[in-house]
C-alpha cells in the first residue's frame, strides 16, 4: 500500500495479514470425509474397490452426484480483472477474496468450493478453460470478472454447461436489491409499473439489478441509466455494447441531475458521492434511495434524510440499516440448485429468491433474530427492509424455493420429492457455523455499553479492548494503576487513550474510593466488616471494585477471572451483585465450536452435584442464553442412563430433571435422561425413543455434575483441534457479569465482553 495508514487502518491491516497467514496458511483446506484408517479403508477409498463407482459412473453419469463430492462443489473462479473496489490487481492477488467466498459458501450454506484463479484475459479462451471443468464441478460462482466481458463469459458458459452458472457481481447485488425495491415500493404504496427509476452506474451489478427489477414488473421506459459519459440515450455519438443498449432512451436529459429530479427510485452501482443532496431534493415524494457503492455509498443516508426525511434508503454498508448484502442470496441459491440438480440458474429462481428474502421481512421475527440482534428495531418499516444476514431462516425459506422454481423451470434433474423433509435436512447448517458470534456482536454493536474489566494491567485484556473499541462494541473501563497500564499499552503498540475513550479505576489512589468503601460497608456490615476491613477488602480485589461499580450505576457489566480463582471471584460476585430475581443459584455454561456442530455445556464451574430442581433451573438459565447466538436452543439432559435404563440415583435426577424442565418450557425442544452419543445423533435416539420431541442434534447439554460438565467440556475442547470456546458464561446473576480463567485469550476476552454487552441490552429489552 502507497498510501498513508490511518493508526486504526494500520492497525486493522495487521490483524488481517496475521488472521491470512496463521495459524495456517489461507483460509480453507481439503479434508477427507471418508475413514482411512486401515487397509480395507484403503481398498475401497482407491484400488480395487474405487473401480465400482467409476464403472457405474461410466454407465450413468448422474450418479456422479452420489459417488463423489461433485453434487456438493462449487468452482469460485475469477481473472482478478474487477476485484471488489481494488479493480485488476490480476488472478493471484485476488486468491485471497476467492477463498474468503469459499469460506462464506461452506459457513451459511454447507457447500465445498475450490478457488480457481485463472491468468487469462481472454474472454474466448476463459470460457474453453472454464467449460472444460464441468466434470470437476456441480457449479460455478463467476467473480470479480470485468464488465463487459463478464456479460459474454457468463452467457456462453451458460450455453455450453449442464451446470449451474451463476455471477454473483451481477445477480447477487441484483436479487437483494429488488427485494429491498419491492418492499420499499410496499411502504410508500407506489405501484411497480409505474415508478420512474434512474440509475447510476452501467456496469455489471448495475445492469444485472435492471433487468431483474423489469422481470418484477418496473417499465423499461420508465428506466434512465447513467454511466461515465452521461445519460444513454439516443444520438449520444458513442457505440453503446448490447447490455446498455436495451436501456437505451430517447431524451434530451445528460447529467444525472437532469434525469433524477421527479425520480420514485434512484439505483446507484457507481461511484461515492455522485447523487448530491441537491439532487435528492429533487425526486418525487417518497423517493427510494439504493446507493450501493462501497464502502462509500453514493450518498450517505444522513445527509439523504437531512433534505428528505421522508426518503427510505439502503446501503451496501453494516453500519446503517438495510445493508445489501450478497451474502444473504449467493449461498442459499446454490445450495438449492446442487440439491435439485438443477442444470442452469433461470430467472425465475432468482425471483423466487427475490420473493422469499423481501417476504421474510416481513414474516414476525423469531424469537432467537430478536435476542441475538437484541435493542435493534427488527419490525419491517423503513428501516428494515430485508432481513439480517444471520437469521437462520434464510437457508429454510430459500433454498426450497429455488429447487422448487427450478423443477417448475424444467431444469432439475434430482427434483425435491418432499419439501417438508428437505428443509428439516436443511436445518443442520444453522448448527454447523463456526460464526456463530456474529450475531452476538451485532447485538453489541447496536448500542455499546460501559463494561468494566478487573484486571486493566494484563495485555491480554488491553488488547482485548483495543479490538472492542474498533469494533464499536463497549465504553470501557479499566481498574489497574494508570502509569502500568499506560506503559503496558505503549509496550504492545496499541492505541487505548485514557481518560479518553478508556476510562480508568486506579485502585491505590481513586477519588471514589470512599464512595466505594462506605457502599461496600452498607453491604457487609452485619457480616463481620469493620469500616477498616471494608476500605482493606476494597483496597484488596478488582473484582470487588468492579462489582461496586456496578452495583453504583458506574458500569453496566463486568469481566474478571483472568487472575486468580473462580470460586473467588464468583465469591465477590455473589455478596455484591447476587442472584437475579427467581433465580435460587449460579452456574455456568461454556460453548465449544467443533466441525459439525457448536455445543453449549452447563454447569461447568459451579454446583458440584446439583438436584433435579438446580437442574431445570441451570438449564432454563442456559437456554434463555443460547439463543443471544441466534440459536433455536435444543437440549439433551445426559446420563449413564438411556430413557429409564437405569435407576440409579443420578439417572433419576437426570429423568426428573428434565420432566421438570419440559413442564416449565414445553416450547423448547428437549429430551432426556439420555447416552451422549443419543444426544447428538438422531437416529441413535429413535432406535430407542422414536417418538421423542427432541429433533436432529441437541445443542446444549444438561451435564449431572461439574465434574462431568467440566471433564466433556475440556476433552472436546482439545479433542477438537483448532475447536473455538466461549466461556464460561456465568449464569444468574443480577447484573452481566462474565468470570473467565486464567487460560482466557485475547479473542476469548473480546468475545465475552460481546455478549456481557449483549446481555446488557437483553435485561433492558
């Protein structure tokens, strides 16, 4: 980079370039799925027994699907000639955005890709090379390809393929766009057909978006595009290629200023600030603004509603409302057509998705949306007019309706038989993310809170900070000496500024100390306290101070436990914040994010062999958390026990356990007493209980002790490799306060204080 570096760009550049390279290099790799352990493991996986599904193959192609990965492969292939707002940095600088969308495909949606970046320019040659792969793939997802040699590559490709060929640059931007136009439409009561719409921009996005907007109905001749050279119309003097031209009109109009004014819709695919609030003025009432240039917008929506507050805006940025996000159409549009078989990506798959993504807008929030995005308006309206990219009903209501619209265009060769098994097959992936925080710093985002951390000194911590403060998540204070924090900060480069946006608690010398020390005595006076003992316990322990400030309004949550014992810790926390109202104890649950599936296992750290009561409790405390993730809670109660195969004591408080919990929540799916492995595999569990409400994987485990609790959670934690935890989350108290161990990390700290913020805006919700 040539340019400058702002400290926090600089900053965020390091951090990218360390996330890149370790602790292994790139972002995906291939792993087998099949056992090779042995030699007969090796006879079937290659020769001889490889032969079998080659000849069968030979015989019937389509079984290419059932033999091999194919069916599950997409090919994210680009020439690097348009690389997201760096332009033609050429195919191997592009490698990393190539395998980023991979990583977005097999996240939300469970799909495999290889990147493939190819140096060729040449638009012939690049369709012979990319054809020629159809064996390889069940897909290919066209990127960052040059307009408007893009048109022509994706055209032809769709010629000569049997396969789904889709170009995300185009049809992405296109199907969240109409979606966000469709419902803006709604609001504003205008009728489609007859809403004048003006563009900025004529490349690929801009183009693509047009013509699926006049598949829902906008008239072309109500349709005014502007490019580099003005409006494109009519005797303008320059060769217009045939993507322009059908937008081609008959008008005396040549700036975009000309063409805006009285405009219902204005599209911007272009370039930041080109539509003036001047401009905005200008447009009929209620006018509908898509600048999705990025990460500038056209106009940005401040300035927008200063002159027109009765204007309904989208962005392509998460920080304003109504992002438009590709990543809420490209996965689940695949994940449709693989499953189906479908042979191309037709338009009326793309407005089938269309449909589904505006009408879930629409739809009443669940109830897990509305806790993991917790103190953000979600009800449709102005500001909400698609949905956020983590809610897991995207994948549910998506991909159907693409396979289905696919079968309806004749394109699918394995149609879906039964929709209704199909999408409960579907809800797996909603379980398998390992971004299952995101929604959680969304949450946290949405309104930051004051969240104090006992022990300011350590590193860990203040680097911890610094990510929160980039982030927007937290007002922090520390409590630690100054002159150390200070030192500590400068020692690792980071760029925290007391007394700016850190606040700081010096426990030697603070001038709330008495305040402190006299709320402290209130406390525990009749508990042996001296005023001269309470200034000591003050003087003492961070944690105590920390706990103070809650308790006196000067924080709103509280992280601790990276020194010291958790019991202590949990000690303070108990005499001066103590139990929320209902609650009868504490516990803990910690999370670990494995390959398949994300598992939330409680109580880890507190109640050494808790009853039957404690139980339904913890895991009611448990469940109201799972779902500030954006998770549908499913818990297995677990035992040595099988559905009544034992009646030792400790299996019939799991049994009772769980009657108690399931009368007490009836809506949440649950089962128990069960073996571990029935917890987790459905069909394991059926061989017993075929009828049990508990569906597919459970992900939270009710454990009968710590011990039990505490041992599962370590052994998966190492067992899983690079398998990421959150935790402990403490459970109960009466105000957010999270207690970490001594193991805690950097990441593991910022993820904490993401959800003691998010906690924060649940307790006021």
């Amino acid at each position: 980079m040539s340019k400058t570096l702002s400290p926090a760009e600089a900053a965020l550049r390091e951090a990218a370039l360390e996330y890149h390279r370790s602790p292994t290099r790139g972002k995906i790799s291939v792993t087998p799925t099949k056992a090779l352990s042995n030699q007969r493991d090796l006879s079937l996986a290659y020769s001889p027994g490889v032969a079998y599904p080659c000849l069968d193959i030979e015989q019937d192609p389509t079984l290419a699907a059932e033999y091999t990965s194919r069916g599950n492969l997409v090919g994210v292939i680009t020439n690097g000639t348009a690389v997201l707002g760096l332009g033609d940095i050429g195919p191997l600088a592009a490698k990393p955005v190539m395998e980023g969308k991979g990583c977005l495909f097999k996240k939300f949606a469970g799909i495999d890709v290889f990147d493939i970046e190819l140096a060729e320019r040449d638009p012939d040659k690049l369709v012979e090379i990319i054809a020629a792969m159809e064996p390889t793939l069940g897909g290919v997802n066209l990127e960052d390809i040059k307009a408007p040699e893009c048109f022509y590559i994706e055209k032809k490709l769709r010629e000569r393929m049997n396969i789904p060929v889709f170009h995300d640059d185009q049809h992405g931007t296109a199907i969240i766009s109409a979606a966000a136009l469709l419902n803006g439409l709604e609001l504003v009561g205008k009728d489609i057909a007859k809403v004048k719409l003006v563009t900025s921009g004529a490349g690929a996005a801009a183009i693509a978006c047009l013509d699926v907007m006049v598949g829902l109905g906008v008239a072309r001749q109500n349709i005014f595009v502007v490019d580099s050279k003005g409006v494109i119309r009519e005797g303008r003097g320059d060769k217009l290629d045939e993507s322009k031209q059908r937008y081609c009109q008959q008008t005396e109009a040549k700036t975009l200023a000309d063409v805006v004014a009285g405009a219902d819709v204005f599209l911007g695919c272009s370039a930041p600030g080109v539509l003036t609030a001047e401009m905005v003025k200008t447009m009929a009432e209620r006018p509908i603004i898509l600048a999705l240039a990025n990460p500038e917008p056209e106009i940005r929506p401040e300035l927008a509603k200063a002159v027109r507050p009765d204007c309904i805006i989208a962005t392509g940025r998460s920080d304003y409302p109504n992002q438009v996000n590709n990543v809420l159409c490209f996965p689940y549009i695949f994940r449709g057509a693989l499953d189906c078989g479908a042979t191309k990506i037709t338009e009326a798959m793309k407005l089938a998705c269309v449909r589904e993504i505006a009408d879930l807008a629409k739809a009443e929030t669940s109830d897990e949306v509305a806790a993991a995005y917790a103190g953000e308006e979600l009800a449709f309206g102005p500001d909400y007019l698609i949905p956020k990219p983590f809610d897991a009903r995207l994948i549910l209501r998506i991909a159907p309706a693409v396979a289905r619209a696919a079968e309806a265009s004749g394109v699918a060769t394995r149609p879906i038989q039964d929709l209704d098994a199909y999408r409960q097959e579907l809800s797996r992936f909603v379980y398998q993310t390992g971004m299952f925080m995101r929604p959680v710093f969304a949450a946290a985002k949405a309104n930051p809170a004051r969240v104090i951390y006992a022990e300011g000194e350590d590193e860990r911590v203040l680097r911890a900070v610094q990510v929160a403060l980039d982030e927007g998540l937290v007002k922090p204070t520390l409590i630690g000496r100054p002159e150390v924090i200070a030192m500590r900060i400068q020692r690792a480069g980071l760029r925290l500024q007391l007394g700016g946006d850190v606040a700081v608690i010096d426990p030697e010398n603070d001038a709330r100390f008495r305040q402190y020390w006299e709320a402290y005595h209130q406390i525990m006076g009749r508990r042996g306290f001296t005023p001269e003992a309470a200034k000591a316990a003050v003087r003492r322990s961070n944690t105590t101070i920390g706990a103070l400030a809650i308790k006196l309004g000067d924080a709103d949550a509280m992280i601790c436990g990276m020194v010291g014992r958790f019991d202590s810790h949990l000690e303070h926390v108990s005499e001066l914040i103590g139990l929320k109202p209902g609650a009868r104890s504490f516990a803990t649950m910690n999370a670990v994010m494995l390959e398949k599936q994300t598992l939330f296992i409680t109580d880890t750290f507190v109640n050494d062999s808790p009853d039957a009561e404690q139980l339904a409790e913890i895991a009611a405390m448990a469940a109201e958390e799972v779902q500030r993730f954006g998770l549908p809670p499913k818990l297995a109660f677990v035992s040595h026990s099988m559905f009544g195969s034992s009646k030792r004591p400790s299996a019939v408080k799991m049994r009772r356990a769980h009657e108690l919990f399931a009368a007490a929540h009836p809506e949440i799916e649950s089962d128990g007493e069960m073996h571990g492995d029935a917890a987790l595999s459905e069909a394991v569990r059926q061989t017993f209980l075929p009828d049990s409400k508990l569906k597919g994987a459970a992900n939270l485990l009710v454990l009968p002790t710590l011990d039990a609790a505490n041992i599962l959670f370590n052994v998966l934690k190492i067992s899983a490799g690079q398998g990421v935890t959150v935790g402990p989350i403490l459970l109960g108290a009466a105000a957010p306060v999270h207690i970490l161990t001594p193991s805690a990390t950097v990441r593991r700290i910022v993820n904490m204080t993401a959800l003691a913020v998010a906690d924060v805006l649940a307790a006021k919700g």
